[in-house]
C-alpha cells in the first residue's frame, strides 16, 4: 500500500498503541484499492474476509429485510469498519456501500485476529474500541425508543450543527432520504418534522439549515449527553 497513508492509519486509536513490528504484519498483508460511488462492498450474511478502513470518500452502513431497506450509520474518512466481524470470524451483520469515489485500505481479518493474539496492546484497543461501539448503539436505541419524531430530528440537528463548527446557518452532511432511514422516519414523516420545527427557529432552504433560536430548540430537544455524546470510534 502507499506509504502516504501509513500516518493517518498509525494514528488511528486502533492502531497507535501496537508494536511496530506488528503494524507493519498488518500493512504487508493488506492492499489499497479505489471504489466508485455505489459500489455494494460488504454484504449481510457474507463472511467476514476484511476489516476495512475508510481513506477517503464516504461509506454507508444499510440492512434489509423483507423488501425493506434501512440505513444503519454514515462511516467516514480516516476510520475502520466492521471491527466486530472480524474480531468475532462471524458473518457481517450490515451490508457497505460507497456513497461516493473512495478509497478503502483492506485487512485480511485473518492477519488481524492473528495480531490481536499476539500484541497484548493492540487487543486492548480493540476492546476498548468495541466498547465505544456498544455504547454507541445503546445510545442510539436510547434516541429511538425515548424520543419522538421531533425530539429525534431536533438533537440531530444540534449534533449537526456542533460538527459543523457551531454555526448558525450548516449543511447536512447527508440526503434527506438518508436522513429520514437514520432517524427511523419515512421520508413524509421527516417533512412533516422539519416544519413542526419551524416554531423553534428552524429554517430549511434544500440542504442548508437555519437555527435562529438556538436556546428555543435546545429548550425543546433537552439534549442529553447519556444519549447525545458522540464519539467517532470503528463501525461495529
């Protein structure tokens, strides 16, 4: 793989605290490939063969079942993605797919759960970083089970807005149809959300979005760091 990548991957919480002796088994073994935007990378039920780390580009997490689709999580450069197959050699649990051209570092999870045996540091990250995972999801049933609709689209906004540097005025970071499948709406039902916002100072031109009352919306969503507090740790 090139060398010019070497740094993020090192830095990465996975792998920063390994042996260089094992980081550098792990680069031997793995290779580099481009992707056009959808491109099905992963699919449910497929063994495990990878762990794959996103380099540039984006990927989206999605599930299916009986003709219905739902996307699960928006993965992001530079992060890892599904730790938890790997380390467990059981079949994925989400299907990938490119949302644009990315650029995609692939490990054979062989290698990888080879490593995690020997490199007592490199097994701690991993722990930890399925932990992080876990609490993730049980932050996310948290914020489908407790909230409204409303509730739900109005904290993430203000998660939104926080990434986006705080502005008053940010872009979502992804398609209202994507949005709606993240947030457990139909497309109609999140429409329906944006403008049962509007009284809390929300405006919505296509992708840009307004919050001209931030202390009314956040009065309304009561955001809540045990549900809100967001970490970007590998994709389960």
């Amino acid at each position: 793989m090139p060398d010019s990548h070497l740094p993020e991957i090192r830095a990465l919480h996975l792998f920063s605290d390994m042996e260089e002796e094992s980081f550098q088994r792990l680069v031997r073994a793995s290779y580099v490939q481009n992707f056009p935007p959808q491109i099905e990378l992963i699919s449910e039920g497929d063994p495990s063969d990878f762990l794959h780390i996103l380099l540039t580009g984006s990927v989206d997490l999605f599930s299916t079942w009986n003709d219905r689709e739902t996307s699960m999580a928006t993965v992001r450069p530079v992060s890892t993605f599904i730790l938890a197959a790997t380390v467990k050699d059981a079949p994925y649990l989400m299907s990938a797919r490119t949302m644009e051209k990315s650029r995609i570092m692939l490990i054979p999870s062989q290698d990888v759960r080879d490593v995690f045996e020997m490199d007592t540091k490199f097994a701690l990250s991993i722990v930890d970083e399925l932990a992080s995972c876990y609490r993730g999801v049980i932050k996310n049933t948290k914020d489908l089970k407790l909230r409204t609709s409303l509730e739900r689209l109005a904290n993430y906004l203000l998660r939104q807005q926080v990434r986006a540097g705080g502005g008053e005025t940010f872009e979502l970071e992804t398609e209202k149809r994507r949005l709606a499948s993240v947030l457990g709406m139909t497309s109609e039902n999140l429409s329906r959300a944006f403008k049962g916002l509007k009284p809390y100072g929300v405006e919505v031109k296509g992708n840009k979005i307004t919050i001209r009352d931030q202390e009314d919306l956040i009065g309304f969503a009561k955001p809540n760091p045990l549900i809100d507090g967001r970490t970007q740790p590998s994709t389960p």
